[in-house]
C-alpha cells in the first residue's frame, strides 16, 4: 500500500478569489476525485487552522495500491484538470509518498 501526502499553501488571490475561497474551491475539487477515480483506495481533505506562520492550508492524505495505482491516478485526466488549477492558485505544495508497512510487534 502507497500512501500519497500532499500540502498546499495557497496564494492570497489568484484566479478573481481570495485564499478562502480557492481553499474550499481545491477542497471540494480534491473531494471530487474519490468518486471519479477507481485507484484511490482511501482520500482525505483537511483545511489548516492553525495560525502558525509555517503551517500549510490545505492536505490531501491518499493511500493506493502500489505504485503504479499512484502514477495511474496521476495521469487520470480528472487529476490533471484539478492540478492545472492547483498550479493557477497555490505559491507552494509538498509531497511525499511512502510505502506502508504493515509490521507486526514481536
């Protein structure tokens, strides 16, 4: 299993809104994509709401079935629609992917 984190700090206006409004813009565009896209096995939306000055706005946490699932959902022409409006409206995002283990205690 694939686990697939993504952060986005949007910018303060950009595509005729302000940051609150493309933060719930992304989100329910994010949201979208657990229904349209078969890959995804489990996908989750937070908004931030903490002031911290390093704190991001909005995270995407997924999981899939292996790699290539990932790479899959990331061609899916729905993905590429949203992220063409994620590069329109955030400064800055980070990700990473990571193979779950499933270790067992002694």
């Amino acid at each position: 299993m694939i686990k697939h984190i993504v952060m986005f700090k949007l910018k303060e206006s950009a595509e005729g809104s302000d940051k609150a409004v493309n933060i719930q813009r992304l989100k329910a565009k994010l949201e979208a994509l657990s229904g349209k896209i078969d890959e995804i096995k489990f996908f989750e939306v937070g908004i931030n709401f903490s002031d911290n000055g390093v704190a991001y706005d909005l995270v995407l946490d997924s999981k899939f079935e292996s790699k290539e699932s990932l790479y899959s959902y990331q061609k899916n022409p729905e993905h590429v629609k949203v992220a063409d409006f994620v590069h329109k409206v955030c400064e800055d995002r980070v990700v990473v992917d990571y193979i779950i283990c499933m270790c067992l205690a002694p």
